[in-house]
C-alpha cells in the first residue's frame, strides 16, 4: 500500500517538541523528512526524561522517528550552498525559530522561495514570523503563561498552574502539519509554495479563547478564576475511592439525573439548585461532599462497573503504569513498542489518526546523529565521499 505522503520531501529544522512534532506527524503517513542538525547535534538531545542509556527519551527517540538524519551548519558558506541544492530537491522546509533566528540560518521565506518557488516552509515559533514580539523566544509554559491559561488552571487559593501536560507544544506541532498538508494542497493546484506561520502563543489563545474564556469576559465582564477539578459550567470532579480516584462528568440532563438516582438523591430531580448545567455549577458546593462520600465506598474496581452500566462518564485517574498495560489503549495501538538497541522494548506514542486506507505506520526507530549524511549527500546531491570528508574536516557537516 502506498503511504499517503510518498513523494513528499521534507527538510526538517525543528527542533524541541511543537516543530520537531510537525515534521514526525509528516513522517508516519509516508513522507520523506530529512532531520537536520548542527554538527554534534542540538540541545534537545539532552534534554530529559532520559532512558538509562542518556538519550532523550522524546527528543532522541519519539519525535526523529520515521526520519532520516544528516548535519549541516548553515551558518557556514558552503553551508548555505548545500541547504540551497536541498531546498532545490524538496517540497516542505520544517523551521523552529525566531523571525531572527530564521534569517541568521539561512531560512527566511523570502530567501527560501527565490531558490524554490514550490517550497513549502513550515514556520514554528513562540510568537509568529512578524508582530512586536516575533524575535522573543518562548516555551509551552510561557504560551500557557500569556494566553491566561495558567490563571484558572489549579485549585483555589494556589498560585497559577501550568498543565503538566505540554498541550501548546503538540496542539502547534499538529497545527504546523495541517499547515503543511493544506498548503500541499495549494501546491498540486497552483505550483506554488507559500508560508505557514504557526506559533505556541496563536495556538494557546486559540485553546483559551475557543473555551469562551475571552467572550466571556468581554460579554460578562468575567475572568476566571481556579475551581480545581471541576468544569465551568457543568458538574464535574475528581473523588476518591477506597484505592483510587476516579473522575466523573456529568453533562447534560440526562447524565446527571442517572448520577443523582445511582447515588440516592432522587430529590435532587425536582430541585432548581439542580434544574440545568449551569445551576449545577454554580451549586456544586452542594453536590460535592454528597458524591464523596458515595465515591468512597467503593473499590475503582467497583465503582467504574457500576457507572459504566448506568451510562455515566468516568475514568479512572491513572499513572503511566495502569496506562501502558490498559488493554484498550493496547487494542488500539495508542503505545506502540519499538526496539532499541541496548533498550529494549521502549513505548511510543501510537498515531492518533486512524485511516482506513491509508494509514500511517512507525517504519524505522529514530536515527543516530548524522546517520543518513552519506546517503542523503551521495545520492541525492551527488557529492563524492571524498566531498563528504572535506566537508566534515571544515565543520560544514
């Protein structure tokens, strides 16, 4: 079967998560991307959580995946006239830097197109390729931090909270690849490349405020403020059972009458504390210490069952080690088990999207530093071995 990207050329330059996720996205549904580094690699690769060996577990061994990895400094002349020839041979350019930082490397757009009118470029970036703050660097937690999303997060009376979970970095690593399958599109259409500008902070501000966060306090006057585990506007929380704790979500009507009749409270039908979503939430205070004292009956083992039977959402909250053996997220391949040599057995993210025709595959376990230079640099820019060594000799690759 053909992957759907095959064909598809991509030089990429990314780097930490949100860019370096674009380019893996591209790479499990067939496309050829090209992971290129400094010579002695970037900085990510040391960065944690490190497997026993020292590799950077999502740095070195989840987001390269699937790719092919050469050095190049483009820093250097003769580097600009290699990336230029692999510019020439490619349809999608993956960068992860400043406005600044794209033209220090040789990759602004404009400079790019003048030696490929065709090439895509994938820019990710903490702010965007232009604005008053496009040359400032930024992380998730800094886009967590400036959409307002942090100022809501945790529980009432703590300091702001990040998620744990990197939301903005994989939320912008998939925007950037979407960017890049629409712009395909526009390519087949018209032979024309263009810009897909992606950034941590667009794509934060677009979480937050696709939540109503922003209308509500332009249309309100409201800002919010934390409420722990619970949800706006409906009623929901986490509750500890006798060894665990499970989380329950009662939206909509009919979900919380079959919450409030498994849990004895028939009365509460009737009641207009309880009449709709937002009188639950607003008297949670009230449903709260009710259903703990439920919840705390019971075993996880008990308590899901039974809610699972009355048709009301709930989870259990899980560690990494209830997770990686839950025999659904087996069934469906959510973790997929990839070998690595003096490793093992090491368990990645499985691909989210599920095709029925085409779908995408892990092919090849990430590459070492600098692995493809000869076949990349041979073959497809006809450079001698001979080439090969001159170029490493001058800090080149």
């Amino acid at each position: 079967m053909t992957a759907l990207l095959e064909g598809i050329r991509v030089l990429d330059f990314g780097r930490v998560i949100a860019s370096a996720l674009c380019g893996t996205l591209l790479a499990d549904m067939g496309a050829e991307v090209i992971k290129v580094e400094r010579p002695g690699g970037e900085f990510d690769r040391n960065l944690g959580p490190l497997a026993p060996d020292g590799s950077a577990i999502t740095y070195s061994l989840f987001t390269p995946r699937n790719k092919k990895s050469i050095t190049l400094n483009t820093r250097h002349p003769r580097g600009i006239e290699i990336l230029d020839q692999l510019v020439a041979n490619s349809q999608i350019l993956i960068s992860g830097f400043t406005s600044k930082g794209n033209e220090m490397m040789g990759l602004n757009y404009a400079r790019l197109k003048q030696v490929n009118p065709s090439i895509i470029q994938v820019a990710v970036s903490g702010y965007g390729q232009e604005g008053v703050y496009a040359d400032r660097p930024a992380f998730d937690s800094i886009a967590q931090a400036e959409s307002g999303a942090m100022s809501y997060t945790g529980f009432p009376g703590c300091p702001p909270t990040r998620s744990a979970v990197p939301y903005v970095d994989f939320s912008t690593g998939i925007m950037g690849a979407l960017g890049a399958v629409l712009a395909l599109r526009h390519l087949d259409r018209t032979g024309s490349g263009q810009l897909v500008d992606v950034s941590l902070l667009s794509t934060a501000i677009f979480c937050v405020a696709g939540s109503g966060v922003m209308a509500e306090y332009n249309l309100n006057g409201q800002i919010r403020e934390p409420i722990g585990n619970n949800s706006f506007y409906t009623y929901s929380d986490a509750f500890q059972a006798r060894d665990g704790w499970v989380m329950i979500n009662a939206i909509g009507d009919e979900i919380w009458q079959r919450l409030a009749k498994i849990v004895g409270r028939h009365e509460w039908l009737e009641d207009d504390r309880f009449k709709d979503d937002n009188s639950r939430y607003l008297n949670r205070h009230i449903i709260g210490p009710v259903v703990k004292d439920w919840v705390a009956q019971y075993n996880v083992s008990e308590l899901i069952p039974l809610l699972e039977k009355n048709r009301v959402p709930c989870g259990r909250v899980n560690t990494a080690r209830e997770v990686v053996n839950d025999p659904h997220v087996i069934e469906r391949e959510m973790l997929v088990n990839v070998h690595y040599p003096g490793l093992g057995q090491v368990p990645l993210p499985g691909l989210p999207i599920k095709l029925s025709e085409t779908p995408g595959k892990i092919n090849t376990r990430a590459p070492e530093l600098g692995q493809h230079n000869e076949e990349v640099y041979c073959s497809l820019l006809r450079y001698s071995r001979e080439d090969l060594n001159s170029l490493r000799h001058e800090g080149v690759i």
